[in-house]
C-alpha cells in the first residue's frame, strides 16, 4: 500500500503529460489599399500621408505618386531623395496636407530612401 501511494502522482503526471493536447496557431496579414494621399505616404507604419516636400519628383509619374511601403513594387535598385525634416521620426510635427490640396514648387532632399522603409547613401537613383 505504501508503494502505491508513492507510484500514484508519478503515474497521474505522465498520464496527463501524454494526452495529446490540441493547440491552434493562426497567423493574420491584413495590409489593404494605399492610403489615398496626395503627396505619398510614409514608408512605414502606419503609412500616414506625408506632406508636400518629403518625397522628391522621382517618386511621382506624371503627377502619381508610385507608392512606398508594402505596396511598392518599383525596382529593387530603387532610391528616391526624400526630405527627412517632414519626417515625425525626426520631430515633424507640422501640417499635413487635405485631400485636393495643391502641389508646391520647392523640394530639398536630404536623404535617400528606397520605399521599403529603409534610408540609403546619395548617388542612387
């Protein structure tokens, strides 16, 4: 009797460590649509619009922006100039544009970008 008593929480351990037990793993991926911006968006989370000045001409075709982030699909040796004072990752906290609002002349880049979300050096383009 006193050996069973002994063997009886050793065996209801492994009695319930064999039990297979179910277990549910899902994983979820929900990007959607552009934002519908007029002068481009940020190229990371979560894709605000930015405003007039911090992408450079390169990043439009004929007066479209081509996109950054998850929904650009230009060329892997892509690199555009950006303005990275528009940036709020460098203290911008101005304004951002409203929908219509009407193009500016002016840019001055400081930085290289490739849409990914990722600066780079100057010289590419």
């Amino acid at each position: 009797m006193r050996y069973s008593k002994v063997l009886a929480l050793p065996t209801l351990i492994a009695a319930l460590l064999s039990v297979p037990g179910s277990a549910l793993a899902a994983v979820s991926v929900g990007i959607g649509a552009a934002p519908n911006c007029p002068y481009g968006y940020y190229d990371y989370a979560p894709y605000n619009c930015a405003p007039y000045g911090y992408y450079g001409p390169e990043w439009f075709n004929g007066g479209v922006f081509i996109g950054a982030g998850p929904w650009f699909h230009g060329s892997p040796d892509f690199h555009g100039h950006v303005d990275n004072r528009f940036d709020p990752h460098h203290g911008y906290a101005g304004p951002h544009p409203e929908r219509g609002d009407k193009a500016f002349n002016h840019f001055r880049g400081n930085e290289m970008r490739d849409g990914r979300g990722h600066a780079g050096g100057g010289g590419h383009r």
